[in-house]
C-alpha cells in the first residue's frame, strides 16, 4: 500500500475524540495509542515521513480489537479498521509477522470444574487440536501454537467436522449455499450442523461450499495479506461460478470478510474487484435468511414458561455493527423461543475477542470478556445466544471462568432445538 | 513544533468529592466533562459548561481553554464555575489558587487568569468548581426564517422579551443545506436560516416563556416555528444542529474553523458582512453557532491544495477580525488563540496588552517551556 492510500484514508480523521467514547479498549489502557486517533495520527505521521518508528506502529496497531466501533461512531466516517488492517499488513511484510504470532507450542495447565464443550484440553489432545487443523484453514491464526497459555479453555477438538461427517452425495446441489466457516466446521461442528439442518427445512435444497478456503480473515488481521489475498481469491473464483443465487453464513465475521474486508483485498481496478462485489451481494446471514424463508412460523406452538426471560442475544461487533443485522438475529429468537427470550443487558458490549488480540494480550481480552458475560447474567440471562464463531469461542471461554452454568450457543441450535423438540 | 513533550494528565480522572451541602465539586483534571456533568446531575445539581465535546473533553482541558458551550448564553463559561485550582507552574513550583466559598478577595484573582491560559502558565492538577441547581424542566423550539437578517433580528427580540434562553443557536443557509438530507427533519425549501432556541427553569414558567419565544419568532418573520418538551423531542430537534459539524466537508474538505464574539445587536451587521464577503473572496463560508451570545462559528471551507484559493482565505480571516473588533466584539469566544491566531493578539489587545501578557508569562514559567509558541508569535513557528 502506498502512501497516497493512505493519505486518502486518513485525511478525513479531524482527530475529535469521538472514537474515545466508544472504544472497547480505551477503558483498559487510558492511552490515546490505544483509541483510533492516536493510531490514525501514528499512520500519518509515518507515510508522510516525519516518524519512521516502525516497531512502534506495528505495536500500535497490533492492540486493537478491530470491534469497529470507532469507525461507526465516527461523524467522517473515517474507514478506521481499513486502515489497521491495510497498516499491519504494510508493517508485517516490511518487519515480518510480530514475535507474539510466532511462539513455542507451551504446556497447557488445565483448570478444574469447566464442563460442556468449553472444556480445559490438556496438552496432548492441544498437539491433536493443532495437528488435526487443515492446514490451510484460517484456524491456526485463531489457535497458534501460542494458544496453549495456561488458565485458558479451549474446546476440545471434535472426532469429525461437520463437512467430513457429510455423505459424499450430499449436500450438491440447491437453492442456496451454505458457508460454514472454519470454526463452525471444525470447532463446533454441531453449529454447523444446525445451520445446515435448519436450512434444509426452509429451502428445496441446499448445497455446502465443500474444502471451502478459509474466509481469510484471521489471516488479514494478522497483517498476512499474501494468504488472505489467496483465501478471497479462490473464494470469489469458486463462487462466482456456483449457480445458487444465495450464500448463507452462520458467522458474522467470515459475513463481514465477504461482504466489506474483501473489498479491500480486491479494490477497484482490481481484475477480481468486479466479480467480488457481486459474490458479496449474493452474501447473507443465517438470520435474515431463515426471517426471507420464513420457515419459522412452522414453529407455533413456542414454548413457554420454564426459560422466561432468560435467552438473550449478544451483538456480533460486525453483525450488527457494520451489517446492521441485529435485528434479525433477535426476531429470529424471539421467533425460536417465545417467551424465553428477553434483551440481553449489554448485548452491543465487545466480547474482547478481537482474533488475533485474543492470543496477543490475552488477559485484557479476558477482563473485558469476562465483564461481558458477568453483565449479560448479571441481568438474569442464562443462555447467550448469538451468531458469530469467535464471539462463541470468547463467551465459552470466559463463562467457563466465570459462571459455568451460563450457557453461549448459536442461534442455529436453538432453532435446530424447536424443530427437534415440535 | 521544534520537538517537545505533550503531557497528558487523562490517567488523574478522579471525581474527589461533590459536596451537596455547599454545592461545590473538586476534581482532578482528567475526569471527563460529561462524566462530572451526569454525577452531578444524578443529585439533582447542575455543571452547566456544555462543550460539543463533552463526551471526551476533560475537565483539565475546558480549564485552560475556558470552554463554553452552548448554554453560556445564560449560564456563562468555565471561567464562571472555577473557583479553585492547584496548579504546577513552569518552575516546578506547586500553588494553590482561589477559594472553595462563594466569595473571596485574598490578592489578585489568579484563579481566573489561569483559566484560558492555555497551559502557558501552569499545569491544572486540582479544581473546585461551582455547580448550582438542575433547571426543572426545559423546552426546544426550532424556527426557520427566510434569511440571515430575520433570523438574527429574531435573536435580538428573544432577549428584548427579557428572556434569557439557555441555548440560541444560529444556522445559515449553507450550513442548513449541508444537513438538509440527513437531519431527519422536514425543512422548509425556502429557509435560509434557522434558530435553535431553548428555555429551561420551573415547569410553570417553561411553557410561558416557550409561548413568548415562538411569538418573538413569528413577529420576526418565522415561516415555522415547531417544539417540543419532551427529551426525544426536543433530541430530534437537536440534530439539526449537531449533524452540521460532520457534515461540513460535503462543502470542501479544509475547514478554517473562526469563532467571533459580537454583541447581538450586531450579528444583524456581522452576518450580512460575512454574506457580503464570501461572494467577494469567492469563498465557501458557512456560518452557525451560539447566536444568543454573540458568538459565530464561521467557517471557511476550501479545498486545501489550492494555494490561491488559501491566500483569499487568510486575508478574509483577517477582515473578519478587524470587522469583528470594530463592532465591539473579541476575535476568539472559546477556542483560544493558540497558534493560528497569534498574529492577530496585537490587533485586539494591543502592544501594550500583549506585554503585560508576556510579563505574566514569565512570572509563571520563567524558562518558557510550558506550551512554547502558543498565544505570542515566536520565531520559528509557522502560525497557520
């Protein structure tokens, strides 16, 4: 990238301090160079020439949650994760991936009492867990070698994915595909096996983007562009010549990576860019998809009394930030579970997650996670609901340490859940 | 500028005490205004300095920039609710300013020359401030007129009706036309000013002055008045307003931000002026503001590469200030002089002012290196 890119970007931060109010960061470090002013203004002061520290930008941008809420807060609409996304990228191909990525696989010290799919691997079923990964899925950019720091959960790795547990005739061909995404692939298969199943009530048919690449986000907020570019490439190549119209995404950020990040990726005059926008056209959530369907109404009958109240829906960052689909992912519950379900307190609050921030400062991302979900139950929730994998994978975690009996799920098994349950 | 440090005291955010009994509150520099405004108002008190940044400006920072806001037509500025200070100076040296009490006549009034100083003189560590009782209620009524001159004549029949509003806001066609899409308003097609006008104080009293504004409105030629007395209301009302700041790039994206004081009887005369001299420095000029104080955002909006064009721009600035000066006004009402306007401290203070000022300067920071280059001109330094 060059600097006149960036030049463009940063030009319209008139450097007010809006982005303070809102950033998740802010209330940990009480630092300007953790709010997207201080990082815009380190971002100009090094394209223009006048700071050419580049250690210190690369750190810099590095602590970030990429949540956004800056950049949609902001009067200029300044494209603020554009410019961390595009700066690490610059940084790590002129200084290389930061140290932090590249880490010794280290002992895992399981903690006691964390049940459900949240469960403490040990350090044998972590090398299985690692060595299990494809190779070239985005997950070991979400599960480093650097993963194995103790008091951390992690789920245990499941004996199939959920595509490998898909008969080979299956799944070809239909109305729609289905882009399970890495996690809800390998991690949680069962999610993807509830988008699945919920969508085969609600379309003809349906068909599963199989040795799907990575969406490639994890790889672009690592600042590895090379692999990202590889990811969204095959990606638009392979969908722009898949004939169903829509493609229907259980996670909100593999969502976002196709919808907006792509974008970046393949700029125009890019020879893609013109086949990109219309595969991000053709992109949906599962909520808003299932809501067009409407399959739900099938479901009458809502059960009623036992969960009153106690159901919530977490915002994804991206979601319902950026794509504005918060909305449906709640009519959806409300749809799923009746009664249940009741306004999640601090549903937009960041579950600190943030990709790579995860394994970078996991404690702050803990602290602010575990904030999250202690002010989610604090107001009678008992399951969060939600649909994003790496708002799943921080809330799992985070509830197992704080308050085991808090349940994180994906929308999709709830409404797998009523179906099975009619 | 020449290397430096920038000291941030945004860590020292604590609220140390809200005294209710003598309606005093002490804070360190760091808290955040808005913060300091709503504990305040959760004991039914009332910290009226209401900077548009508010949400993310602190206390420290309103101090040395002696930040108004738009209620300082009723309630004033900063200046008005500091009665105390700790302060570092220059030298390293720790002072202890003012008074907790209402009153207080011990030596010269150092309280108020560190407020606005710009952290030329010291460094704010320690405030006492004044907070006084949370109005009742309050009433918003947006006017649009079809121009300047019946607006600001509005503005002078508003205050001849022996109303103070605690908020008189003054938006341009061009400022009304940046907005005119996103405000969410429905805005008359010939309005080529608008007034944001509020009352607060007892209920009863409220609706009766409310009643009184829209009349003073009407009489000025408003060709529609609307209200609204509720807090979403009067909000959706406020947009208007507050979308204009952001908006201000569709004009151009370089904004050469003054804001003049005038009295108001004078913005009748200010503002066909500033009218008349955007067509003859073919310039963009949008111009809004706290109308019932006198003080006017005018806003040069150019391109930024196109030197001619800035040349134009600097010397309307300076027509502005002399203009201003002449009609009895101040060239700055709250964002100070810092760099760009030291130029133009002589013209207002005169030489003799500004060498007082200096003096003052030295008593504080002898070695002169507490925000070096700002307010005086100083070799070296590029006042643009």
């Amino acid at each position: 990238m060059k600097g006149e890119d960036f030049t463009t970007l940063t030009a319209a931060c008139a450097k007010c301090g809006m982005c303070r109010t809102v950033c998740t960061l802010y209330p940990e470090r009480k630092a300007e160079i953790s709010v997207a002013r201080g990082k815009v203004t380190l971002v100009e002061a090094a394209y223009s020439g006048r700071d050419g520290n580049a250690e210190a930008l690369q750190e810099a941008l590095s602590d970030c949650l990429l949540c956004g809420k800056c950049e949609r807060e902001c009067p200029n609409e300044v494209a603020v994760e554009e410019i961390i996304m595009k700066g690490r990228a610059d940084l790590a191909e002129k200084l290389g991936i930061p140290a932090w990525k590249q880490v010794v696989f280290g002992k895992v010290m399981p903690s006691a009492g964390v049940k459900d799919a949240a469960r403490t691997a040990a350090a044998a079923s972590q090398k299985l867990f690692l060595r299990k990964m494809p190779t070239e899925s985005g997950l070991h950019y979400r599960f480093p070698s650097a993963f194995g720091l103790s008091g951390r959960t992690v789920p245990a790795l499941p004996g199939k994915s959920f595509l490998g547990s898909l008969p080979p005739g299956e799944a070809v061909r239909g109305e729609v595909i289905l882009f399970v995404g890495c996690v809800f692939d390998h991690v949680f298969p069962q999610v993807g096996r509830a988008a699945y199943e919920t969508l085969r009530l609600s379309v003809k048919g349906i068909s599963v983007f199989r040795d799907a690449p990575c969406c490639g986000l994890p790889a672009l907020v690592s600042g590895d562009r090379p692999s990202a570019l590889r990811c969204v490439e095959e990606n638009v190549r392979r969908l722009s010549d898949a004939s169903p119209e829509r493609i229907v995404f259980p996670c909100g950020s593999c969502l976002v990576m196709f919808r907006r990040n792509m974008l970046f990726l393949l700029p125009s005059g890019h020879p893609l860019h013109g086949e990109a926008v219309r595969v991000a056209d053709r992109c949906v959530d599962y909520a808003s998809f299932l809501l067009e369907t409407d399959v739900l109404s099938r479901l009458s009958d809502r059960p009623k009394g036992e969960w009153a109240g106690q159901v919530g829906y977490h915002d994804p960052c991206h979601l319902s930030g950026t794509l504005g689909k918060g909305p449906e992912g709640r009519e959806v519950l409300r749809r799923t579970v009746g009664d249940s379900y009741s306004e999640l307190r601090g549903a937009e609050l960041c579950c600190g997650y943030g990709g790579t921030f995860n394994i970078r400062d996991y404690p702050t991302s803990a602290k602010i996670g575990q904030n999250k979900v202690s002010v989610a139950a604090g107001g009678g929730t008992a399951v969060i609901a939600t649909a994003c994998s790496g708002c799943i994978l921080q809330m799992r975690d985070m509830a197992a340490r704080t308050d085991p009996s808090l349940r994180v799920v994906h929308i999709a098994e709830l409404v797998s859940q009523a179906f099975s349950s009619r | 500028m020449r290397g430096g440090l920038v000291l941030s005291t945004e860590r020292m955010d604590r609220i140390l005490s809200i005294d209710e009994e003598n309606l005093v509150a002490v804070v360190e520099p760091g808290v955040v205004t808005e913060t300091l405004k709503t504990e305040a108002r959760k004991r039914g008190l009332f910290y009226p300095p209401d900077p548009a940044s508010l949400k993310f400006c602190t206390i420290g920072g309103n101090i040395a920039e002696c930040a108004g806001g738009m209620c300082a037509v009723k309630y004033g500025v900063t200046r008005d609710y500091v009665r105390g200070l700790e302060v570092v100076l220059g030298t390293g040296e720790f002072v202890r300013t003012g008074v907790s009490t209402v009153k207080g006549v011990v030596g010269y009034d150092l309280t108020r020359l560190l407020v606005g100083s710009e952290g030329t003189l010291g460094i704010v560590t320690k405030a006492v401030l004044k907070l006084i009782p949370l109005p009742e209620a309050a009433a918003t009524i947006l006017s649009f007129f079809r121009n300047n001159h019946d607006g600001s004549k509005a503005v002078v029949g508003i205050f001849g009706e022996r109303i103070t509003p605690c908020a008189l806001e003054l938006m341009d066609r061009t400022a009304i036309d940046c907005v005119r899409e996103n405000a969410g308003l429905s805005i008359p097609e010939d309005a080529g000013c608008a007034l944001l006008i509020e009352v607060d104080g007892p209920k009863q009293s409220v609706t009766g002055e409310a009643d009184r504004v829209e009349q003073a409105c009407r009489k000025y030629g408003a060709i529609e008045v609307g209200r609204a007395a509720d807090v979403e209301g009067r909000e959706r009302l406020w947009t208007l307003r507050r979308s204009i700041s952001p908006a201000l790039r569709r004009v151009n994206p370089v904004k050469i931000n003054e804001d003049i004081v005038v009295p108001r009887s004078r913005l009748p005369e200010m503002l066909a002026f500033l009218g008349d001299l955007a067509s003859r420095k073919r310039l963009k000029i949008v111009n809004f503001g706290h109308a019932g104080d006198g003080n006017i955002h005018v806003n040069l909006m150019i391109s930024g590469t196109d030197e001619e064009e800035r040349i134009r721009a600097d010397e309307a600035v300076a027509e502005v200030f002399r203009k201003t000066i002449s009609l009895g006004g101040t060239i700055s009402g709250e964002h100070g002089i810092g760099i760009a306007k030291a130029p133009f401290l002589e013209m207002e203070v005169g030489p003799l002012g500004v060498s007082v000022m200096k003096r003052l300067k030295g008593c504080f920071d002898p070695n002169g290196i507490l925000n070096p280059g700002k307010i005086f001109v100083e070799e070296g330094v590029v006042n643009r």
